[in-house]
C-alpha cells in the first residue's frame, strides 16, 4: 500500500490523541482548579496560606505512592478498563471536595484525589509507545500535552464562571466548581471504556495491512532495546539514567507547579481584579502561548533529530519568564513573561519523554515512566511547600518564584547531560502526523 506508515500513523493519531487530549484536560483540570477556588475557598473555610499549601502539594504525595502499582496493573489488565477505572473515581472525589470545611478535610480528599489519579499520566504516556514509533512519539506527545493548557483556556473562563453561580441552592461557588468539574471527569473516563482499544492489534478501524505493519515496527524497535537490557522492571529502576531523568522531572515538575497553583492569583493582582470569569479569560493566554509552543518545539524537536538542547533551551525559556514575572514593575511585561515560562513548562515536556521511552520496553516502561513520574509528583509537592517557605523566610513575595527560577537552569544543566547513545530515533526521520 502506497504511503502505509504515514496512513497508519495519521489514523492512530486522529483516533487516539484528541480523546487522550481530552482525559488530560479533565486530569490538569481537577488536580488544579484548587488554584481558581483559593480565594474563596479561603474566606470560607479559614484556610491559612501555608495550609493551602501543603493541601495542594499533598496531592502528590497520594498520586507518587501508587505510581508504579498502578502502571504496573495497566499493562497488566489494559489501558480501557484501568483508565476508566482511574478517571470515575479521581472525578468521583474530585467532586467531594465540595464538602471539605476546613484543614483536615482538605487535605484528606486532597489526599485521595492523588490517590486516585495516580497513573493517570505514566499510564497514557506508556499508551503511547504501545501505538507510536519511536520517531512519531515526541509529536504525538506534543499533541497530548496540549491537554494542561487546554485545561486553563477553556477551564480557566469556566471556573471563573462556576465560581459565579454563587448562591444556587445554597451552594457556593467553589462548590459548584468542585462538583461539577469533577463528575465530568467520571464521564469521560466511562466513556473511555467503550472508546479505547489496548493494542494496535485490537484495533478494528485500523485495516489488516496497517495493523501488520505498525505492530512490525513496534516490535522491532521493542527487541532492539531488549538487545540493550531495558526491558527488565529491575533493571530499569536501578538504571542511573533512569535516576537522571526523574530528578529532571522532579525540577521541571517544579517549575509547573509553583505557578500553575498560584497563576490565578497572580494574574489577579496583575489585571487589578478579583478572581473570576475576567481572571478566568486573562488566565487563558499564558496557555494559548503553552498551546502553540506545545505543537511547534516538539515538531522542530523531531525534525531536527535533537533533543537535550531543544529540552534545555525550552526550560530556560520557562526560568526565564518565571523570573521575569517578578522582577518586571511593568504589568503588561510582566504578563508577558508569565506567557513564556507557560509556553516553556509545557512545551519541554513532550521532548523530555522521548528519553526514557527510548531505551525502556515493556514491564521496564511501565514501572521506569511510572518512576520518573512518582518524582514529577515529588515535585508537585515541594513546589508550593519551598515558594511559601522562601516567601516567608526572605518576607519577600518574590523570593519563591526566584528559587523555582534557579530549578530551571539545574534542569537545564541536567538535560544537556543526558546520554543518548544507542537511542535509534535520533537519526530517524520525522513520519508527518498531520
């Protein structure tokens, strides 16, 4: 068949990567719309700042301890039922943190929501090498990430809205976010069920010929990283690389965070308004900018066949703004800047993924993405945990933006240390998926 890689590819893309994007927009969704609830929830609950912060952080400290036993179990059972199984029930406790009414509350469902979304992420990004060949993948990842700031420019003008039904049956405007973000959640994640398939072999709307071939590819590319040791669990998780990464992770995964649970906030008082639908639009543009860079490095990434200086300008670009948003008097620039370190946060990532599951297969995939990822939670936590405590100790409400500014270029320096000996794909020639 003429042009089968490119058929075959673009059909998994079109079939696979929007309802994926859509899972992930739920997902970045609920483990942060607590950032457009803090105010209000704030004045409700009486929540102190430094509670607000370990709230949000703990999150992944429930979502990091069930990393690796959950990616495990999806290789294991399949992607449809485990990812519906993950998806109902984080959106079933989503929804419950309409009910938190102080501290302890707070942090318990907080808590459990981490506990059940956790491998969510690791999961879908081991999907992907199930259906991608390695030279399609950091593109298709691209396309994925799309999901976190698709999250915020729709999310961001409906939680703005939610938190205006203040008031509806007795309801507040928080609760109202919480509730119904939430069940949309569970939603998808049924719908997921009867929508995903577990292999390319099982899929029914790919022809025979494209299923050979892409299985073919698939299967050769998995042999010859067996030939290279990495498909044992054991292996995989003592590996100093894969150690590298996922202190690579935990630092970018720092940078996200420490805005992403603030933005809002910030936002707020750069624009002179209170959080609400206003904000909610305002919010939207750091990610539209987030969006376009999400499409554009990974493609340049693929391209070019290179890798750690695309990933370490990209987090740099991202420290950068970070630091910016801060030091600039100027509201307009400084608006701006938050615009590049969204843009560099979100676009670093799918370029970052292309290195582990380059050199990792099958049950080694699974538990060693699951690792990495239990790190990026790591870092989920410290993030607004270490920005209250620099603001506290230096009384300066810069001074944690600044440190999460100084992670990057760490990350940075990482990046550029990255071994990619024996990774075939970075001389591999880009299949187009759109």
């Amino acid at each position: 068949m003429k042009n089968l890689p490119d058929i075959a590819v673009k059909k998994v893309a079109w079939r696979l990567l929007p309802f994926l994007l859509l899972m992930y927009v739920m997902a970045f969704l609920d483990r942060a719309n607590v950032g457009f609830a803090k105010a209000a929830f704030q004045a409700d609950t009486g929540l102190s700042n430094a509670a607000y912060a370990f709230g949000a952080g703990i999150f992944f400290v429930g979502y990091a301890l069930l990393e690796i036993p959950s990616n495990l179990i999806m290789q294991r059972v399949g992607a449809k039922l485990w990812m519906c199984r993950i998806m109902v029930t984080w959106g079933l406790v989503s929804a419950a943190m309409m009910f938190a009414q102080g501290e302890t509350s707070f942090y318990v469902l907080r808590f459990l929501l981490g506990v059940a979304e956790a491998g969510f992420f690791p999961g879908v990004i081991l999907y992907l090498t199930y259906w991608f060949p390695s030279n399609n993948r950091a593109k298709a990842m691209g396309f994925f990430y799309f999901g976190a700031p698709i999250a915020f420019i729709f999310g961001g003008p409906l939680s703005g809205f939610l938190l205006e039904l203040h008031g509806i049956a007795d309801l507040k405007g928080w609760q109202w976010l919480f509730l119904i973000e939430g069940l949309l959640a569970s939603l998808v994640g049924i719908w997921a069920y009867f929508y995903l398939d577990n292999r390319p072999a099982d899929a029914k709307w790919l022809s025979n010929d494209e299923r050979v071939w892409l299985q073919k590819v698939l299967d050769d590319e998995n042999k010859d990283k067996l030939g290279h040791h990495s498909g044992s669990l054991r292996v995989a998780l003592a590996n100093p690389r894969t150690l590298h990464l996922a202190i690579i992770y935990m630092l970018i995964q720092c940078s996200v965070y420490g805005v992403v649970f603030y933005l809002p906030t910030q936002v707020a008082n750069l624009v002179g308004r209170e959080v609400g639908l206003v904000v909610g639009l305002f919010t939207a543009i750091p990610w539209i900018c987030a969006l376009v860079a999400a499409y554009f490095i990974p493609s340049l990434s693929d391209r070019l066949g290179e890798r750690r200086k695309t990933a370490a300008m990209t987090i740099l670009m991202s420290g950068a703004g970070i630091a910016l948003s801060v030091a600039l008097a100027n509201p307009t620039l400084a608006f701006i800047a938050l615009c590049f370190a969204a843009a560099g946060f979100i676009a670093v990532q799918p370029v970052f993924w292309t290195f582990p599951s380059a050199y990792l297969t099958g049950t080694a995939a699974a538990g060693g993405i699951a690792l990495i990822n239990t790190f990026g939670a790591i870092g989920g936590f410290i993030a607004p945990n270490i920005k209250r405590w620099a603001e506290a100790t230096y009384q300066s409400p810069s001074a944690g933006l600044y440190i999460l500014a100084a992670l990057t270029v760490v990350a940075a320096v990482l990046l550029l240390a990255v071994r990619q000996r024996n990774q075939p794909f970075f001389n591999q020639p880009s299949t187009h998926l759109s």
